[in-house]
C-alpha cells in the first residue's frame, strides 16, 4: 500500500490525532479521535482501515494522455513519405523510435505517480504520442504538469451509431462498370472497421478460389489475432486482418466471458453490418426465415477488410477506438470508418481539440480518408457528434425501397403498419377472430395488474389461452415500451407460446404515436405505430364486441387477417433525410457555440439497409439466429462513404484524403428520384420539410460523378492547423498543446480553409474568402462561374471564368456581403460549369447578422 500523505506510520506509539479526509468518491469526512495505539491491535487495524479508505476510495478512470515528440509516423528520423505514400512500420528506424517512445511513457508514471495507483493500459506511439491510463483523480493531477505532457482527457466512452443500395447510387451500370464490373470494383484498397468485430463465417466475407485477388498488398502489415470463435484462418484473403482491443473496457468494467469475447468475433452485428456494407461480396443471397429478400452487395465488393473489435456489448470506450485507429494506421490501411465515437461533446476542450478529433487529425495526415457517423440525435439541431473538416460526418437517409404491411378488418378496411412478416395462414384471404389483450386477462392469477401484463401480451401467464389461441391478438403500446422495458420479442414468444394466428401491437393515445422499423418476424404480425389507425382499429373492435353490463366480453365479432409484409415496393420518394439522423449545424463547444464548418458533410442511405449480421446478436435479442439484419441509422450510412471512397482511391490512387472527400462533395445532388429538392422527416415522421445543408450536408453522394470530378479542392495538415489557429478566441498556445502545430499562417477567419463548401455563422457587412481548386481531369477545360446566392446575402465571384489546364489551379476570390440582416442561416451554392460537361459545386450556409 502507498503511504497517505498527512498519515504518520503506525508504529508503536503511533498517535492519530484528529485527522480529516475528504473524498471525491463520495465517502465524505472521516475523523478518528486521538488515541494511544500501543498495545491496541483493533486500534492498530482502524489507523490502517483509515490509510485504505484514503488511498482507495476515489474511483479509478481511464485518462488519454498526449505527449510531445513526434509520433512513428511523423518522426524526421523515419523519413516521412510523399504525398500519398505511407512510412514503413516495420523499418529499423520506426522500430527503434517506437521503443523508445513506449519506454518514455513507462519512465514519466513510474517517476511521476504513486506505486500500485495507475495501470497503463495502452501506448500510442504510430500517429500520436501519448498512452492511456487508469488511475484516480488525484493521481491524474500529477500528470497534467509532469514535463512532456501536452493534454489529457477523460475517456467519455464510446457507443455505436447504429443490399439494395448500389443500385440506388447507380453502382452497377456506373464505377463498377467503369472499373470492371463487381469483379473488380475496389480492387487493392484496404478499410479498416473499427466496430464491434467480425462473423468471419458469413458468405458476406467469404474468399473465392475461382476469383483471387490480383493486388499486391505488400504495403499493408496487418495481424490475424485469434481467440474465441475466431481461429487464425478467419483471416481468409477477404478479411486481410483483424484485431480486438479491450484493455479500456476490462479497466472500466468486468466483463462477460459468454458474450464479451476477447477475440476480434462479432457477438453483436453491428460490425460486421457495417463491414459488408462497405465491402461485403457481391451478389450475397439475403435469406431470413426462409424468405428471400434479394441479393446484397457492398459499395466496394472487391476491397480487403481489416477488423479493429474496440466495442463490446457491455462497453465501449474512446481508449479502445484511438488504439485501434492508431494501430489500423501503422497496419497500412486506406479507408478508416468510424460507425462508432462519443456521442457528447467534450467536457473542457473544443470539439475540435478533443482527442478523438485529434487521432483522426493525424489519421488524415497519415493519408488515411477517415469517414464518421454524425450520430442518431436528430432532428434537433446542434446534435452532429462529426465535428472537425478533416473526417467526413455522414448524414442518413432513406432509399426508395419500402417494406408494407396491411391489417385487413373484417369490414374491408385495410391498414398499412409495419413489419417483414408472413401472412396469417391463408395469404391473408381468411380471417380469423380478432381479440384485444386486456380482453383475454385471466380472472384470477397471482400475476401483477400491470401494463407490460393485462395489455402488452409481454406474459404468456396473463393471458386465457382458450380466447386467444387461434385469434389475431391485439397488444398496445403501453408504460412498459414506453420505458423500455417491454420489447416486440417477448410479444413473438407470446404468440408462440399461446399459438396467436398473429399479433398486432397498436399505438396508444395516451403515448401517441411510435418509431417502427421493419423487423423480421418468424410469426404473423403487424406494428400500427399511428395514433389515428391504432383509433380505427378500436372502433371497428368495439362495434363488432358484445360485452355485458360490467364490461366482460361476451363474444367477439371481429375479425382479421394480416397481409404479406415481406415483399419490397420501388416506388417511394427518395432520398428523404431520416428522422434520427443529427442535425447541424457544426458547434465549437459544449455551449454549442456555431463554427465555420458545414456539417453534417454528405448524405447516403442509412435507412433499411440489409447486411450481414452475427447469429449470437447479443443487443438485438429479436435477430437471434439471423445471418442478415436490416438496420437503421447513421452506422449504416458511413460505410456506403467508406466503399465509395475506396472506388474513388482505386481510380485515383494518388489523391490525398481531401481530394477523396472534395471529390463526393462538389458532385453531390440536393434533389431527389422525382426532380423536387431533398425533404427531411421531423420529429413526426408522417411530415416532411424540406431539407437544408444543415439536415444533408452537400447533399446525396453520387458514386459515378464523385470519380470523374472535374474540380477538387486540395486540403492538407498545415491548412487544419491553420483552420484552428483561426478559431475565435483561441490561444495559438492552445493549438500547440494538442497537435504540435504552430500558428505560422493563420487564416484570418475558419471559413477561408480550402474545403468544398462555405460556412458563415455571423457574417457583418462584408467578408473576402478564397478557394483553389485544381484540375483532375486528363484535358484542360473552362468552366464558367454563376452564383445561387442565399437569401440576404449578395455574392461576386472573381473570375466569372477561367480556363484550367490538367494538374493545374485557379483561384477564386469570393466576396459575401449582407444586404438583409436575417435571425437565422440561409442557403445557396456556387456552380462551377465545365466545358467537358464537369459540374462542381459549393454550398453556401451563411448567417448575415448586420449590414455594417
């Protein structure tokens, strides 16, 4: 045990003398009276129960620390690579310069924090110098001000941020078929998933002999780490590496050996949805309870994977990402996506300066394209998790694929709810006798008169199974789903346990209306999450039910049936942005002060998207036993960015991260499959609006166009540096801290950093912005300059043309100045048209405060 400060050793005439500790833990004051110990051992035992409590009874966290020096990557000694090119991990040098940098972070907590106080969990030492600890409040003071220290931060955990698509985006007749067909689309790009793991088992990632890849990866120096359910030859060609980091999640938290496996597997889905829908193989029969949806296929179905398992069911935390990310980027990989992040803002730093942010910051300039979710905590605006310019925020949206169910009344009335569910028996043609829940309660049971019991159908035990065996059973959503406690899996049970024809669970008024989404249902059943249907459904009940004066039943005179769910419709309005999905826009703080950046960056489908999945489907007890699930949220968009990045570098295999990203942004659409602007779901999701960049970004990603851009707009670390050197209010002292980096060249304002759109959130009188841009294409081509300029606001361009030759630049100087003064932001773009048919484009989002 560390001696406590304040305490004398017990000896043998050891006195304690009034002595007072105060605990952060909660444990509060403890006083010992003075007493003579000689001769005392129950004495002796309190003085060193005291000792304990004092040096214990603050409880551990896990700190990310920050270091100066120059990381692996950057280390003048390992010679930096090119543009474009990557260092070699494995080289003597790195090597060395790694050694050194993990023995520096042993030799400053050996000398700077007590013995048996702190655990080390990680050392980062490829694209940031720092470590992860665990240790105790008092004890992380210590570190703040030890020399070399640049930050540290509290770990705020990390959670997820939970086909048909490629022929939505005009995949196949478009890149594909431009890089070969699916046979060869993503060839010798590797994206790292940072998830919860992998099903290496699923046809999704399965190698094929008859079509071995043809690149040669010998820049890419992953790992196959084995463990449970997952042997070493998981790693079988498709899946090129795979890795689990758990060492933040075991210091937090016990956890369980059943389904917390410590092996890169999937025990929830979540990764491996993400993974397949990135770069899962082509043409992948979909097949739930023994229903055949079609064929899914990634964005980049010829593309390697490389795993990082950093969440786990019972935890996840932002120790285990950025050791996953720093380790994907000394693996070699190209793409890095991030489904998963901290779903608050930092506590006592900018958004920007958190050290998520900055790994990923150094991610970039390791030339790695890092693509984020901006998080499910839509529609409210200032919700984004997706901060910083340097990792691409990705926003959701729905495709025009819908899943229909109908319940059809005894009267002919048919109700359209939700739910891939299989008629009841007869192809929904008979009808069968329709009960309501709270009609068929036992008289008498021991059981409690509780919602999720007399009306929830939660509890096969409540319910008299001679009414409702053979009926279609109304259940309501009641306290229980209202809280959480209650699940659609305990209704199937019911069902199947009380031999239901089906089950329909019905909103309530007193709740109102509820988010439903397509579950796949191994019984006949419908969800009718509207408060006006659920109303029809009652009043049709009620007429054809006989009840007696206190209100019994005496027969039921309705009746039902429920109509084939599964089968998929191609005729909805698409994209419409999804109602979770975070809104901007972009905030500097935890104040949510508003920032110079557009965010959420791009939009791509988040909405129903089929993949693969795990059978254990530890969070999702409903998928249990399913190889494929059809998810929703911005988890599922990321990855489509991801795959489509990878064609992009695969076409263009020298282009830097923001090349990659300018390229989707400036091609991107704002108008949906029937030529009308993009809308968005509120937070009734029967209602749309329409849409601004704040809801989408630049709009909905296009695939074809984002290969062929015309125009890109080059980004590089020192222009960030700069960006946050800009930053109001800042200390550029604050800037070197957290990168390293000097404030040589700040920009006079954030929004002259060169990125593919332009942000202005208090814009007096007038301001002058640049932005370069340069020709990618094989020929020169003039492209003339129009403006669609935002209410309020008049915008000049200079030139109103010019003519680029290949490889070339253009400046264009922009002058914004108010001629309205508005309470909000407006919205317009510049277009840039070429005379080889190239179309680039720039949203504008400004808000024009005051004339002058």
């Amino acid at each position: 045990m560390a001696r406590a400060r304040g305490i004398p050793q017990a000896g043998p005439r050891a006195v304690v003398g009034r002595a007072q500790f105060r605990e952060a833990a909660g444990v509060g004051l403890i006083m010992v009276k003075e007493v003579d110990i000689l001769g005392s051992p129950q004495c002796r035992l309190l003085i060193y129960l005291v000792i304990a409590i004092a040096c214990y009874a603050e409880e551990r966290q896990i700190y990310l620390v920050l270091m100066e020096g120059d990381p692996v990557a950057f280390h003048r000694g390992s010679m930096p690579p090119e543009q474009g090119r990557k260092f070699d991990p494995n080289s003597e040098v790195c090597k060395a310069h790694a050694k050194h940098l993990v023995d520096s972070h042993y030799q400053l907590l050996q000398s700077t924090l007590e013995t048996g106080s702190y655990n080390k969990l990680y050392s980062f030492k490829h694209i940031v110098n720092g470590f992860a600890v665990h240790t105790t409040p008092s004890q992380v003071k210590k570190i703040k001000y030890a020399p070399g220290v640049k930050l540290v931060e509290r770990d705020r955990k990390a959670k997820l941020m939970t086909s048909y698509t490629p022929q939505f985006l005009g995949l196949p007749g478009g890149v594909w078929a431009q890089e070969g067909g699916d046979r060869n689309a993503g060839e010798g790009i590797v994206i790292g998933i940072i998830d919860t793991g992998i099903n290496p088992q699923h046809p999704s990632f399965a190698y094929d002999p008859t079509n071995p890849f043809t690149s040669n990866l010998s820049r890419f120096s992953g790992a196959c780490e084995e463990g449970p359910r997952f042997p070493t030859n998981s790693c079988n060609g498709k899946i090129v590496s795979a890795r689990f980091f758990a060492a933040g999640a075991q210091a937090v938290t016990t956890l369980n050996a059943s389904f917390d496996l410590l092996s890169p597997f999937d025990a929830v889905g979540h990764g491996s949805h993400v993974a397949a829908t990135a770069a899962g193989n082509f043409g992948v029969p979909v097949v739930v309870n023994g229903y055949y949806y079609g064929r899914a296929s990634g964005m980049a179905p010829r593309a390697r994977i490389a795993v990082y398992k950093a969440i786990y069911p019972s935890l996840g935390t932002i120790t285990d990402v950025v050791a996953a990310i720093d380790q994907a980027i000394r693996d070699g990989v190209d793409i890095l996506t991030l489904s998963i992040g901290p779903d608050e803002p930092p506590e006592d730093t900018l958004t920007f300066l958190s050290v998520f942010d900055i790994f990923m910051l150094f991610a970039q300039k390791a030339g790695v394209f890092v693509v984020q979710a901006a998080g499910n905590q839509g529609p409210t605006p200032f919700t984004v998790v997706s901060y910083s310019p340097w990792a691409m925020g990705v926003a959701s949206c729905s495709t025009d694929r819908v899943y229909s169910g109908t319940l059809i009344l005894g009267n002919g009335q048919r109700i359209d709810g939700v739910g891939l569910s299989g008629p009841s028996f007869g192809d929904g043609l008979l009808q069968y006798k329709l009960v309501l829940a709270k009609d068929a309660v036992k008289v008498s049971g021991t059981f409690p008169r509780t919602p999720d019991y007399i009306e929830e159908c939660q509890h096969p035990e409540a319910l008299d199974s001679i009414i409702v065996r053979g009926s279609i059973v109304i259940c309501t959503f009641s306290a229980g789903f209202y809280n959480g406690t209650s699940t659609v899996t305990a209704i199937i049970e019911t069902s199947k346990v009380l031999g239901f024809m089906g089950f329909v669970l019905v909103a309530n008024p007193v709740y109102g209306d509820f988010i439903a989404e397509p579950v796949p249902f191994y019984v006949p059943g419908i969800m009718i999450p509207k408060t006006n249907d659920a109303k029809i459904i009652s009043q049709y009940y009620e007429q054809q039910t006989h009840r007696d004066e206190k209100g019994f039943v005496m027969s039921y005179g309705g009746r039902a049936a429920i109509g084939e769910g599964r089968a998929a419709s191609f005729t909805g309005r698409a994209p419409i942005v999804s109602r979770f999905s975070s809104r901007g826009p972009d905030f500097i703080d935890k104040s949510r002060n508003p920032t110079d950046v557009l965010k959420p960056d791009i939009l791509a489908p988040g909405h129903q998207i089929w993949a693969a999945w795990s059978p254990m489907s530890v969070l999702n007890p409903i998928l249990s036993g399913y190889n494929f699930a059809l998810l929703s949220g911005t988890s599922m968009a990321t990855p489509h960015i991801a795959g489509i990045a990878a064609l992009i570098k695969q076409n263009n295999p020298s282009w830097t991260p923001a090349m990659v990203a300018s390229s989707m942004s400036t091609t991107a659409t704002k108008y949906d499959n029937s030529g009308e602007p993009i809308m968005a779901e509120g937070s009734d999701t029967s209602s749309l609006y329409p849409s601004t960049p704040f809801d989408f970004g630049v709009g909905l990603v296009s695939a074809t166009r984002a290969t062929n851009p015309g125009l890109v707009l080059p980004t590089g670390y020192e222009d960030y540096i700069s960006f946050m050197c800009s930053l109001p209010n800042i200390d550029p002292a604050t800037i070197r801290t957290a990168t390293g980096g000097t404030c040589k060249q700040s920009f006079s304002a954030p929004s002259d950093l060169n990125i593919p759109s332009i942000t202005i959130s208090a814009l007096v009188g007038s301001r002058l912005i640049q932005r370069t841009v340069k020709n990618v294409a094989s020929m020169p081509e003039t492209y003339l300059c129009s403006v669609l300029p935002p209410t309020g606001v008049l915008v000049e361009l200079n030139p109103t043309w010019f003519r680029v030759a290949p490889q070339g630049s253009q400046v264009l100087e922009i002058k914004l100045s108010v001629n309205r003064t508005l309470d909000g932001f407006s919205f317009g773009e510049i277009v840039l048209t070429g005379s080889l048919n190239h179309i680039v484009r720039m949203t504008l989002s400004v808000m024009p405060v005051s004339i002058s």
